[in-house]
C-alpha cells in the first residue's frame, strides 16, 4: 500500500470542495482525474466510503484542512 498516494487522495478530498462534489456523484470519475498511482485494494477502499465522510471531515477540521 501506498501511505504517500493515499494521503495525497485524502488531503485533496479534505481541501478541495469540487472533488468532494465530484467524488460524491461519481466517485470512479474523480479518483481516475487524480492520476495518482493507487492499487486496486486502495481504489476499493475509497470507492466504498460514504462520501460524506469527506465533507463532514471538512466541516470539523476547518481551517486546519488548508
């Protein structure tokens, strides 16, 4: 597993407000727009999260996302 490619996914869907968006309505369209080097286990993990995961991370954190 790629610790570095998955955060740079979860930072992303933390700080940017149409990814969150775009992940929410077609989650296998945004994760291919990242072009990031994920396995096909990691893929899974994302696509199966509730996307509002990401926004209600984004709501707490605040600030502290940017």
């Amino acid at each position: 597993m790629s610790q570095r490619m998955v955060g740079k996914v979860i930072n992303r869907l933390l700080r940017d407000e149409d990814l969150r968006v775009r992940f929410a309505l077609d989650r296998i369209e945004a994760l291919a727009a990242l072009s990031t080097a994920l396995t096909p286990d990691e893929l899974d993990v994302f696509i199966q999260t509730d996307p509002r995961v990401w926004f209600w991370g984004s709501a707490v954190m605040g600030d502290q996302a940017h």
